[in-house]
C-alpha cells in the first residue's frame, strides 16, 4: 500500500509517500520560517495560509520524485492534530478531499504519534517495548511504549516543552527564529564550566519536567553581565551562556530518560521531536546509555523536525491495521495520546 502523508500542523508543510513494502519513496518539507522570523514566532494565519499555497506543489513534487501519479496513490494519511488549528484545517481538507477524489481511504494522524514513529522508518528501527522522548516545541514527554497505539505517559512538562524554552532563551539572548538550532550553534563557541545553570526537578523522584525556570535563570545571567560589561555583552558570553543552557536541559533529559529506563525496566531510548536533531543531546544519552547497557534510537535529523515522511509512516500502520476515517474530519488543536485506540498486541518483553 502506497500513503501520501501530509503534515501542516504548524509552520512546516511536509509531503512524503511511504510504500509498505519498499519504504519511503519521497518526501519533501517546505519550510515558513523567512515568513514568520521577522515577527519571532509563528503567525497561525500566515502559517494557513502558506499551507495552502504550498501544499498542492508539494504533493506534485514528491510524486515526480518517486515517479509515481496521482493513480497510484492507495490511501491519504493526514496530521488531525495537535496543533495550530487553522493550519491542520488546511492538510486535514485537502487529504480527505483528495482521498475521496481518488476513491481511497484516509486516515487523520495523531502529530505526536508521528514524531514516535519516525525512529521505526530508519534501518536500526529498534523493536518494541521501548521508552520515548518526545521533545517538541509544544510537547515534552516521556512515554512507555509497547506497541503502535500502545502509549503510557509517565512524565511530562509541567510548564515549557524544552523546545519553547529552547525558542524562548534564544530570543532572550537576541538570536533568530527558531532558537533551538540558532543557540545550539552559538553554544558550540561556549565554554561549559563558565555558568552552571540548575537542573530542574532532578533532585526529587519523578519523571516530570519543568523547563520555563531555566528561562528566567539566562535572563538573570545575562542582566548580570550586562550591567557587568556596562550595558552590553560580548559575543563569547552569550556563547558562554546559551551554552550553560544546552548543558542544563542536555542533562536534565539524559537524568530523566535514565531514570525512565530504570523504572520501566527497558533498555531501550527513541529519541523524536524537533529538539531530538540536537547534536549534543544525540551524542550525550547515546553515551549515557551505552555506559549501561542501553541503546538510544533516533531518526535522521530531517525526519526529527516536523516532516510527512512520519505521518505517512503512522498513517500507513492504522491503515494497514483496518483504520480508515469518514467523509467528516474533525482536526484537534489539543489531542491527548493516550486516548488513541491501540492497533498492536502489548510487547511487554524485551528480546
Ligand atoms: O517537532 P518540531 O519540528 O515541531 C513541533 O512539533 O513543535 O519541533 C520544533 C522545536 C522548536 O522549538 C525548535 O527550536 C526545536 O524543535 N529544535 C531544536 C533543534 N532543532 C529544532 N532545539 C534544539 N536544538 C536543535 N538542533
Ligand atoms: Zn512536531
């Protein structure tokens, strides 16, 4: 079965087409951020908007990139939510009336679910159970996961996800939209033992998160430095500081998800979510876990930011699994995982 993905729930439109016996076919993301830069953060109604404009040459661009047609489509697989509604309105309309068009089914797919998924596109999929973080703009999530819809949450941020304090730190500190990669370059230059930020809630037990303080400590770093530096800062400071911040939240997921992995028993970590393409991240829990035994998973980091290769993925496991959604579409801004039906028996043991 051939799935044409589509995701526009927030500022990228991705379009992929996933084949279940040869695997991704194509895929293509069209990024807004020269759109929403000049204004630090994403505009819903642009962001509809450019959906619309994009989405339609997308989808011809990917089938002419795996030589396909529109014929050959079997099944439409879009992003229902959560997200921007507006801009889930968009992919949600288009996808269904493109399926009834063609006369084949469509599926709605849960974005978080996706964003799980993706590691399982990649050659090294690891099998189930597993335990997922899932670091977004919106979302931080620790999740214990033993089948497809088999999803329980066991912590989540209680105020910022870690890609929003990413975003908010890095306009604190006078660097472009999206702050995640502007601030992960600049705390390359960064020297690590100059500030030593706080690493939240790890002092107690839990596997909930709090991100929005680290926030407020690089503001006060930075007006402490300003008013050291008479007014300003050098460009070796910022550094120094976003690079005090990437520390702080690189260890405080690397505690968490081993802690996770203690408690439920599991040996092994997917990564996925926008903050998942962090190279530190990446390079830090994958030693972390290795130290103990475990394995961390993640995708590419094109498939770790928002993309339609994950929603084809997810959309063609529910399909293939009998899920197929009816001419009504209801797009969700807020969507709770664990409410998704679950499509695969529970692997409870690890091989
Ligand atoms: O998954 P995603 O593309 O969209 C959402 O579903 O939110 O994640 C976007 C988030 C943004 O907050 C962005 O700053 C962050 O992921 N991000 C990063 C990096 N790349 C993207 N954060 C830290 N380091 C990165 N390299
Ligand atoms: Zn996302």
């Amino acid at each position: 079965m051939r799935v044409l993905g589509i995701e526009t729930s927030c500022d990228e439109t991705g379009v992929a087409l996933y084949d279940g016996e040869r695997g991704l076919l194509a895929h293509a993301v069209y990024s807004q951020i020269p759109i929403h830069a000049e204004y630090g953060g994403v505009v819903p109604e642009l962001a509809s908007r450019d959906h619309v404009r994009k989405a339609l040459p997308l989808i011809r661009q990917v089938l002419d990139e795996a030589g396909l047609t529109r014929e050959d489509i079997d099944a439409v697989a879009f992003t229902a939510g959560p997200g921007l509604i507006g801009a889930l309105l968009v992919g949600a309309a288009l996808g269904r009336s493109l399926a009834w068009a063609l006369g084949v089914p469509a599926v709605g797919v849960h974005h978080m679910e996706g964003h799980l998924l993706a590691p399982l596109l990649e050659d090294s999929a690891p099998d189930f159970p597993f335990v997922a973080l899932l670091v977004s703009g919106g979302h931080t999530q620790l999740v214990d996961v033993t089948g497809v819809g088999r999803y329980r949450i066991l912590g989540e941020s209680l105020d910022d996800a870690a890609g929003e304090a990413f975003d908010k730190t890095a306009k604190i500190l006078g660097l472009p939209y999206p702050g995640g990669p502007a601030l992960s370059r600049v705390a390359e230059q960064g020297d690590p033992t100059r500030y030593r930020f706080p690493r939240p809630m790890t002092d107690r037990p839990g596997l909930d998160f709090s991100f929005s303080g680290l926030k407020t400590f690089a503001l006060n770093t930075l007006r402490e430095a300003e008013a050291e530096g008479g007014g300003g800062i050098d460009a070796q400071t910022r550094a120094d500081i976003a690079r005090a911040f990437e520390e702080a939240v690189v260890d405080t997921l690397v505690i968490k998800c081993r802690r996770a992995l203690r408690e439920t028993g599991r040996r092994r970590l997917v990564l996925a979510g926008g903050v998942s393409a962090n190279r530190r991240l990446r390079a830090r829990m994958g030693e972390a876990l290795a130290a103990e035994g475990g394995e961390a998973h993640y995708p590419r980091p094109e498939l770790c930011t928002d993309n339609g290769a994950m929603i084809a993925y997810a959309g063609w496991q529910r399909l293939a699994a009998g899920a197929s959604e009816p001419l009504l579409f209801k797009p969700r801004a807020r969507w709770p995982m664990e409410a998704l039906a679950p499509l695969t028996p529970a692997i409870e043991t690890e091989m």
